[in-house]
C-alpha cells in the first residue's frame, strides 16, 4: 500500500493566492481513493476514512 500527499491548487486559487489545498491519494495497486483537504493532515484523515470503508470492496 502507497501514501502520497500533494499541495493542489485550482487556477482561480492561484490568482488570488488563496493557498489551495491537500489532496492525498492511498493505492494498493488494485484500488485507490483520493481526499481533499485544507491541511496535509485534514486530507490523509479524509483519505484513511475512505478507506477504511471500501476496505475489501
């Protein structure tokens, strides 16, 4: 299983340098799930929840 977390921003965030956000992304190979949040934490908490619940689907 991978983890990785990465700043994202969308255009119009970039223009008023509003920040962006975190998105992370879990992947055992065979499925992944990706989460965004305001903090790296917030969105590798979000993606942990997802998946936990498609965990063996």
């Amino acid at each position: 299983m991978s983890s990785k977390t990465s700043k994202d921003s969308f255009f119009v965030d970039r223009i008023f340098n509003l920040g962006g956000h975190s998105k992370t992304k879990i992947s055992d190979g065979r499925k992944s799930v990706t989460a965004l949040g305001r903090t790296p934490k917030e969105s590798q908490q979000r993606a942990s929840k997802k998946w936990d619940k498609t965990k063996g689907k």
